[in-house]
C-alpha cells in the first residue's frame, strides 16, 4: 500500500512546487485533514431527515433538548473513554465508576437514620460533590496503578475492576435506589441555563476543553504519540507513564462527574446506574473514528459517535418502534454505522 | 550462452508496472541463471520491490514477459503454483513466532492424506528437510527463539519444500551482526551449490560483492546495467544507482587535522558507566568538534551505551556529564534538557509514531518550545518543520502528511531532525543509516558530521564500517568491553577485526 502511494506523492509534490508555490500550502493542508472524523456528520444529517419525515415532533427543541440531555452522561463516558483510547490503553470499568462514585458519596454524608437508605453521616453533606469526584479520581489511579507499574492486562484489570465496583454498589446499597440525595448532587442534573439543561453546557464546555488540549497543548499532543508508539515517544523524552497515568484518573474522574449529572437529572442513585452502558461507550467512541488500537481520533468525531446513537433511539421512539425491539436495534445500527464510516473514510478501523 | 545452457531460473522482459499516474516500472528486464546469486540494487523508488511483487506473483503486471525455467508464469492469482516457482524472505519475519518450526515448515499442509496431524512424522519430515539443506535448527524449537538467521534458513527451507528453486532475499543483512551475516552467506553459497538462485536485494554494496556473481541496476523505474560484478567498480555502481558521479564515501571522512583540541574540555563524558549484563564500566570523553564512534556486533553491548547515555535505560552505575552537568540516570527528559539529541537504532520502534503527520514527529522533543503555558501552536510547529525540511532536504508532500507515507530513507531524516530539534551539544546516533539508499546515507552521515563540526559532540553507534568513517576516533567494542581503540587512519580490516574479536584477520 505504502509502495504504491509514495511514488505518486512525491511527484504530486513537485509539481504542485512547481505549479503555485503561494497557494500550495492551504490546498494540501485541506487535502490531509482526515475526513473520517467528519464521516459521521451526513449521517447524522440523514437521521434528522428521517425523524422529520416519520413525526412532526422531532424537529421541535423538548424534543431536541431532551436527546442531548440524555447523551450528556453518556458523552462524558464516551470523553474519557476517548482519551483513555488514545493514549492506546481502556478502561472498562468507566461505566461502574458513574455508580460507585454517587454511592460511595452518599454513603459517607446522609445520616444512618431517617432515611431509606442508612449511610454512615461521617461528612458534611457540602462535601458530597468532591467526595464523588474523588472516589472517581482513586478508581482511575487504582486502574492506572494496575496497568503501568504491575504491568497486568489493561483490559482484564478493568473488567474485574468493572464487576468488583458493580458488587460494591449492590453490596453498600443492598440493591435499592438512593432517592434522599443532598440538594448540592441535584444542583447541575436538574437546572437550566440559557434555556438549555446545565448537564448539555458543561459537556460542550468539556469537550471544547479536551479538543482543545489535544490540539492544542503539548501534554495534550503527546496523547497521540504515546498511543501511536509509546517507544518513540519516550524516546522524545514524554513521561509516557505519568502521562498514561493522569489520563486514566482524568477518566475515572469524568466518569464519577457524569454520576452526579445522572444522579441529579433523575433525583435518584439508581441501582443499576450505567450497567452496560460500556458497550454504547465504546461503540460510539469507534464509529466516531477513535481507533481502539490507540493515536488516532478526534473528540469532535466521539462526540458525533454519541449523538448518532442517541439520535437513532429517538426517532426510533417517535416512529413507533417498540421499546422491546430497541436493542436489536441499537445494535444492528451499530453495525450499519461502523460499515458506513468505514468506506466513507477509506480506513481500516483497528 | 551455449546452446546446451539450461533456462535460466527467471527471465523478466519489458516489464511495466503503473499505479494510477506512476509508473513503478518501465520496461526493466532481469535474467538470473541457476545456481547464480544475483543483487539488484537501486535507490529507494527505483523498482526493486515493485519488480519483486511482480515476480512473487503479488502484482500483476500491466506488460512484459516472466519465465520462470523457461515456462511462462503461472496465472495471476494461483498461489500455489507461484510459490512452486519462487520465494521471497522478507526484511520482516513470515514465521508464527508462537508454533514450532515444524509446524511453521508445513503450516496448512501438514498431511496430504490423513485427518489428523501426526506430530511425529510431522518432526521426522521437518528433519529430513532441515538435514537435507543442511540447516542445524532443532525443529521442536519455537520460531520466536531463533536467532535472525536461523529465521531465515527455516524460510528458506520451506520455500525450497515447495519446489521453488528461486529465492528472492529482500535486505537480508539488516537485521544480522557480522557474524551472522557470514553464516547466512555460508549457507546461500552451499545452495547455490545445489543449484538454487538467488535474487538478492541490498543496500550493502560491500556484499554485493561479497556473495553475488552479477548485478542489476535500476534507477527511477528503468534498467541501468547488468554485469558481472567482478567486472564493476564500487564507485560506477554508485553512479549507476545515483545516475551521478559521487566523490564517493569518503568526502566527509574526518581529517587528520580535525577542529578538536585535545586541551579543550570535553563535551561528553561518562566515568565508569556500567550495565551489568550488557558492558563493563567504561570511560568516554568527547571533545568539542569530535565524532566518537562506538563500534561493535549485535550482542557486543554498543548500542546500550548508547541507549544508556540517551536515557532510555538506566545505568547500573557511574555518571554522565554534559558540559559539565551531570545528567539523571534513565530519564530521557533530562538527557534533552542536557542537550543529548538520540536517533535511536530502528526508526519503527523507537523513532516514529507512524500514524502522525512529518511536523509533529520532528517537533516531539521541542513540545515546550512552540508556544506559551505548554500551548502547541499549529502555526509554530508547521514553520519549525519547514526549516527542519529545508535544511534536511526530506522529501515529503508537506508538514502535515503522515510519516509513514514517506520512504525509509526520508522517515530517518525525519528521526534526525527530532534529534537535532533542540540544538543538541551531543548527538547519540544509533546505526543512523540503517535501511537508507546510498545517497541519503551520504546526507545523514553529513549531517551528524556538521554538528560536530558546529563546536559540538557526536557519537556513532554502529557496526556499518560507513558510518564509521565519520568518527574521529572509533571504541571497538566486543562483549561489552572495550578491545580497542583507532584514531581516523584505521583500515576495514582492522575494526572488522576489532568488533570481530579476533587478533588479526588476514
């Protein structure tokens, strides 16, 4: 492959010299953007087409605003995910951090009588929020610990990471919904601002963050050469270990944010809170042009990836799909995504 | 050619290969005889690997004539009846690391007529065969444990087990130490013995000379020359390959009269610094304007020096000094802010992340240099790599395309300008021109030269007697101890014999 496209480049590249040496650098800079982190963008657009067609209510904002609301937890998932990807490394157990971290909160602030659910009340409730976000960062470090300095599997270590925090949340919560949650944990999930769920700005504001990071920053750029050949990049002199290291607890960090956006949109602790949802994770990471083998994808790409999939399950709803049939689906469009954004990009998705 | 001559083993004629607007081959021809070790050699781009898809049966081509034994071709896309005729060992290994080397002899055809495998008469067939070409390999061994070598010899063997008596070996050196090499070409002379021919692809013109009996040239997609290599000189086939007049490898051979001053205080030096395992402690010293070249074997513990002085191990004990601070042990980021710039040894390990654009590779040891509070600017980073482009001359469509869209010779200039990124005081090269055609060689080899020429220090880790050339003054190296040490005026045989750990050779 590489044998058949040097030659032509080379050419291509003296006579473009030779043909406009001031208008060459724009048309070759729009030649080399990646358009597979864009190849999303029409089928989304396609989407919308259909949800216009099949229910007039589709294209109205409750309707728009509650989609995106509801993609704003899977979205921060999907952001730390998509970092963590990368670097060239995973972390499962994302999806039990969003439960463990609300519970661990909780259990430590609301008092061990009154309520439904009898905690320890060894903590002022205002510390409810850092606790989470704590709880988030030790799992993201405990992970890191794991696969950097005991060099064990990444991805067996967060799957047992995954069940050992989903049997905790069951264990310390006996199986039952957290409903008395402090008004501090309901603050961001339920308000709006600028006619817009708060839970939808502070993940744009997050992704701006991180997109700009990784274009951006240079501790940011050193995620692509780490996760494209960590020896290469050591070798430039990035401390791919701590690097590595502070992503994954960003990840579980993000993760524990997202449990109190999910915890104060529903005024719950759910019991089941983000169980499988790792798959969607992944999934929309992948069909977003964040390839699994690490060093390429951009943020903007994850972030189509998860408006795709919450867009099909809407108009799926709307045009009157069965609830019951949502998984077969869900799955199915999985598939179909990842084919298209496969020939609409030309490249292999490793 | 009499009459009575057999065919020869391949015969190409007017071969022509287009992809898309290029043309990858125009109208070359090739003949190699039976028993005859053939090189062709070439720049990179000039066809070599394009004339070898054609004649593996991996390309089709769109005109010309293949024999092979004076049969035509087998038909484009019958597998078995290409690998009947002709084999390619590729640079990278074609073996299943994790099977057996009987397994991997006779891997998908393990028994014509039973059901199940038998493992006995598996390894009793893999004997025979590995007796019969007389390769020494245990065939219970597991391919990931062969030496380079032996890796080679058992993918021979299992092309020669398909009928094919044509063997291509594409840069079969690149990866062997001398000794090595010298029982690979043992091997590859008794076979062609036994009237097995070879097509032999090299940069090394040393073993063009050494192993084949005649050479083909071929220059930007077209047949230059074929001739008996005793009848060539070293410089004509240069300028065959170059389609220039070269003064040759020795323009930038250090002078006699070099810039140090052996009064000056030394750039680099390193006091009793040791790798348990891999060299003894050892002394160096480099002065301002001094090229040191560190040479030695695979195993003779050169390139760990070499590692260790960059930072990517850490030393089992004494210290390192740039200028007269002393560097962190095994922190690569202290070795830069010292201004120890590493090209490290094999571009795809350690030098490139191959999926990111020309920029971003040359700029990965300046991050911090680009923009302010640790921004990368865009804008930065395109005109550091433009001058790093220019002053390099790496031929690429633009800063932003990916490395791995350019040749070898062009990724390892890009390896060199992240060295060279910070203004390094000592630049650490590791086989800096390994897998790079002849003309890139002369240019890289020049580069790390200027440096020391600039005030600066240099070191050459290498066992290539070109990239030695360079050097000031060359540390012979054998099982992690220094044999030997030569001032500019050593002759090949010597350092072979130095890095070889023998007395004297001839």
């Amino acid at each position: 492959m590489t044998g058949t496209v040097r030659p032509s480049t080379a050419d291509d590249f003296d006579t473009a010299l030779k043909g406009s040496p001031g208008g060459n650098t724009a048309l070759s800079r729009l030649k080399l953007i990646r358009w597979s982190d864009f190849s999303l963008v029409p089928v989304i657009l396609v989407l919308m087409l259909i949800g216009f067609i099949v229910s007039p209510v589709f294209l109205t904002s409750d309707n728009l605003i509650s989609v995106v609301q509801q993609s704003s937890e899977l979205s921060l998932l999907v952001l730390g995910q998509a970092l963590i990807l990368i670097c060239g490394r995973m972390d499962l157990s994302l999806e039990s951090t969003i439960g463990i971290a609300p519970v661990v909160a909780m259990w430590l602030v609301l008092p061990p009588d009154g309520g439904r659910f009898a905690g320890l009340g060894l903590l002022p409730a205002w510390s409810a929020i850092p606790l989470c976000l704590l709880v988030g960062l030790v799992v993201g470090a405990v992970n890191g610990f794991l696969m950097l300095k005991l060099r064990v599997n990444g991805f067996i270590a967060t799957l047992g990471m995954l069940t050992m925090l989903r049997g905790l949340h069951i264990g310390i919560t006996e199986g039952k919904s957290i409903t008395d949650v402090p008004e501090s944990f309901r603050y961001l999930g339920k308000s709006e601002w600028f006619g817009a769920p708060a839970a939808v700005w502070i993940c744009l504001v997050l992704f701006a963050i991180g997109g700009a990071a990784l274009a951006w920053l240079r501790h940011g750029r050193a995620l692509y050469a780490i996760g494209g050949n960590p020896e290469a990049a050591r070798a430039a002199g990035i401390r791919v270990d701590r690097v590595t290291w502070i992503v994954l607890a960003v990840g579980g960090l993000l993760a524990a944010f997202a449990g109190i956006l999910y915890t104060g949109h529903y005024g719950a602790v759910a019991a089941t809170q983000g169980d499988g949802w790792i798959f969607q994770v992944f999934a929309a990471a992948v069909i977003g042009g964040i390839s699994l083998k690490g060093g390429r994808g951009t943020l903007f790409g994850a972030l189509t990836g998860v408006l795709t999939l919450q867009l099909v399950v809407n108009v799926m709803t709307l045009g009157g799909v069965p609830a019951l049939w949502n998984q077969f689906l869900n799955g199915a469009i999985i598939i179909v995504a990842l084919v298209v954004s496969r020939f609409a990009s030309g490249e292999r998705q490793d | 050619m009499e009459a009575q001559a057999p065919p020869p083993a391949v015969q190409a004629e007017g071969v022509v290969k287009r992809f898309g607007p290029t043309v990858a081959l125009d109208g070359v021809k090739l003949t190699v005889r039976p028993g005859e070790s053939h090189a062709l050699v070439g720049r990179n781009g000039a066809g070599k690997s394009t004339l070898v898809g054609v004649l593996t049966g991996l390309h089709k081509a769109d005109a010309g004539t293949v024999t092979f034994g004076g049969e035509p071709a087998p038909a484009f896309g019958d597998t078995a009846a290409w690998q009947s005729r002709v084999a390619c060992v590729y640079q990278k290994s074609m073996v299943v690391p994790d099977l057996t080397v009987a397994e991997n002899l006779f891997l998908n055809r393990f028994d014509e007529n039973a059901r199940w495998i038998s493992w006995g008469r598996l390894r009793r067939r893999a004997e025979q065969l590995l007796s019969a070409y007389g390769v020494q390999v245990d065939p219970n061994t597991r391919a990931r444990d062969l030496a380079v070598e032996q890796r080679q010899f058992v993918e021979i063997a299992r092309a020669l087990s398909f009928g094919a008596r044509l063997i291509v070996l594409d840069e079969p050196t690149a990866q062997l130490d001398a000794r090595g090499i010298a029982r690979l070409f043992d091997r590859l002379r008794e076979l062609q013995s036994q009237g097995v021919a070879f097509l032999f692809i090299s940069h090394h013109l040393q073993e063009v000379y050494e192993l084949c009996t005649a050479v083909t040239v071929y220059r930007d997609a077209r047949h230059v020359l074929t001739a008996p290599v005793a009848e060539v000189a070293k410089e004509d086939l240069v300028a065959a390959m170059t389609g220039e007049k070269t003064a040759g490898a020795t323009a930038w051979h250090a002078a006699g009269d070099a810039a140090s001053d052996p009064a000056a205080e030394p750039v680099l030096s390193a006091e009793r610094l040791s790798l348990p395992g891999r060299f003894e402690p050892l002394d160096l010293q480099v002065r301002p304007g001094e090229v040191l070249g560190l040479a030695g074997a695979a195993a003779s513990g050169n390139t760990a020096v070499g590692e260790v002085l960059a930072g990517m191990r850490k030393a089992g004990g004494g210290t390192v000094r740039v200028r007269g601070r002393a560097v962190r042990a095994g922190s690569v980021p202290d070795a830069l802010a010292a201004g120890i710039g590493y090209i490290p040894e094999d571009r795809h390990d350690q030098g490139l992340v191959p999926e990111r654009s020309v920029a971003e590779n040359a700029t990965l040891t300046v991050t911090d240099q680009l923009g302010p509070w640790g921004t990368v600017l865009p804008s930065r980073t395109r005109e550091f790599a433009r001058g790093m482009i220019d002053s390099l001359d790496i031929k690429t469509q633009g800063p932003e395309q990916p490395v791995s869209g350019l040749s070898g010779g062009n990724q390892q200039k890009v390896v060199v300008a992240r060295a060279l990124a910070r203004d390094p005081s000592v630049l650490v090269a590791v086989r800096p021109t390994a897998g790079v055609d002849v003309k890139s060689k002369d240019s890289l080899l020049g580069v790390v030269r200027r440096v020391a020429d600039a005030g600066n220090a240099a070191v050459v880790v290498s066992d290539e007697l070109d990239d030695l050339r360079v050097c000031d003054r060359v540390l012979a190296l054998f099982h992690g101890r220094v044999v030997a040490t030569f001032d500019s005026g050593w002759t090949d045989g010597e350092l072979v014999a130095a890095m070889e750990g023998v007395g004297e050779r001839e």
